[in-house]
C-alpha cells in the first residue's frame, strides 16, 4: 500500500472534515445553481437555524469557498427592465 504524505494526510482530514457536516453541504447545494441572496438561501436550506446558516456561510467565505458582496441599497438592487 502507497505511503500518503502528511500534507496530503492533512488535506484528506480536511476536506473529510468539512464533508462530514451537514450544513455545508446543504448550503453548497443551494447555492451551486446560482448566485443567491441570505434569504434565498435560507428557504432552501430547511431546517436550520438562520445563526447556523450565517455561522455556515462565514466560514465557507473565509475559506475562500463562498464569495459575499454587500450592496448598500434599500431596497437591494435588481434587475429593472
């Protein structure tokens, strides 16, 4: 059997971490379709906690796995055609 390096190790534990959750895995579902507001996200995710899905989508914007912009309009803006 092949030696696995402990970077490689390291990565496995990971990314086995970050799968083993319920959560991310319900939010990357929801959002691999489309670019969605909280809100959107939320009715798809049933369930959880709208702290659980902040919570959720905080650490996958620190990983680098969700990108966030921040519109400061009220009401936010849409397409108007």
């Amino acid at each position: 059997m092949p030696e696995i390096s402990e970077g490689a190790g390291a990565l496995a534990h990971s990314v086995r971490a970050y799968v083993a959750t319920k959560w991310p895995l319900l939010v990357a579902d929801a959002l691999v379709a489309a670019t969605l507001r909280f809100g959107q996200v939320k009715s798809r995710v049933a369930g959880g906690s709208q702290k659980m899905l902040a919570q959720t989508l905080c650490n996958r914007e620190r990983d680098g796995i969700v990108d966030r912009t921040a519109y400061a309009t009220v009401p936010p803006r849409g397409n108007t055609a």
